[in-house]
C-alpha cells in the first residue's frame, strides 16, 4: 500500500505533461504544500517549543503526524488505487467526503492521546486546531468546494504569527498566494473558492487563539 502511496504522490498523469508542461511547477507547489504535509511539519517545531526533552518532543511530533497526517493520507492513496477517488488532492467534492470522516476521526484520537500523554498544551492544541479545520472543510463541502490548500497554508501563516512571532511569519507569507496561483493554474478551484480558503484558514486559528486565552 505505502509504494502506491508514493507513486500516487509523484506522479504526473500524461493528459497534463503532454498538453501543457508549464503546469507540472504548479503540481509541485500542491504535493509539496498539500494539507497533510503542511501540518506534518508545522507539528516538531510546535512539539519543541516547550518540550521538556528534545525525545519527548519527538514522540509527540510522530504521534500527530502519523494519525493526523499519514494515516489518513495512506488512506486516501489506498482509495485512488481502487478507483474509488480520481486522485490524491480529491478534485471532486464527491470525492472529499469518507476522507473527511477518517480524517477527522483520526485527529480526534491524536488530541486525545496527546492529552494522554502529557504534551505541553500548545501540542494538543495543535491537534484541535486541525481538528477544528478539518470539520469545518468537511462541513463547507457538503455544499461547495472550498480549497483545503488555501485554507491549510494560511492557517500554518497565522499559526506561526502567533506560536513564533511576526518575523518568521512573514517569510512564510509569500507562500499563500504561490499555493492559491497553483490552485487556480490546475483549475481545481475557482478564486473565490481559494480566497475562502485564505481568509478562513486565517480566522481559525486567531479564533481558537483568543478562546483559549
């Protein structure tokens, strides 16, 4: 399951190569800032932040990243080997639905687990705002196709705001509209469906933010 895993992830239906190469930076831009992998990141250096142990921090990070992110995403490889989704970014709304669920699901069990365990409150925090992201992109797209990658790079821009400062914010700004421009080149969404998912992924973690004050 894990090599059609990654072949799902790397490569490149044919239709596109050979009818507009120009496309394939876009496709990189969306598998390298995809929302599982954009998280998963974020996850170690949240976890190190107010680790009492540099092992620990680790556990965590993996604990997160396994349920929240690979979990899920081998989930969803699993299904496009099938037949059952048309492909690893799931374009049809259709598509985004039994992801969603499993999803969700999983991040649940990584808050509570993480509670369980004793991480630093920002780490299971950490869980609750992708849980929180997650329900609501499940919830628009019972009705509309909102883009999950605006929503989850703009999240992470914010989220760094507040975790780590304006400085290292703003290095990570200029990737907003990179992910939304690629979006818009494969004609996965419509601009407002990526200006939605900019300005929502933004107002979440603000929100959780100023509750949890």
């Amino acid at each position: 399951m894990f090599e059609s895993m990654a072949q799902i992830l790397t490569e490149t239906p044919t239709f596109e190569t050979e009818l507009e190469p120009v496309i394939l930076w876009a496709r990189l831009i969306s598998n390298v800032f995809s929302p599982p992998v954009v998280w998963a990141v974020m996850a170690f250096p949240i976890a190190l932040r107010d680790a009492p142990t540099q092992g620990q921090a680790i556990l965590w990070g993996v604990v997160y990243t396994a349920l929240v992110c690979v979990f899920p995403l081998a989930y969803i490889a699993w299904m496009v080997h099938r037949g059952k989704i048309t492909d690893i970014h799931m374009k049809l709304r259709k598509d985004r639905l039994r992801p969603f669920l499993v999803s969700i699901v999983c991040t649940a069990i990584a808050w509570w687990i993480l509670r369980l365990l004793g991480a630093p409150p920002v780490v299971p925090q950490f869980a609750l705002f992708s849980l929180v992201q997650l329900t609501v992109m499940a919830v628009i797209t019972l009705v509309w196709q909102i883009s999950m990658h605006a929503m989850s790079i703009s999240c992470a821009v914010v989220a760094i705001a507040l975790l780590f400062g304006l400085a290292p914010a703003l290095v990570a700004t200029p990737l907003i509209p990179l992910v939304g421009a690629a979006r818009l080149k494969l004609h996965r969404h419509t601009p407002a469906q990526v200006i939605a998912g900019v300005v929502l992924g933004a107002l979440i973690p603000v929100l959780l933010f100023a509750a949890s004050v």
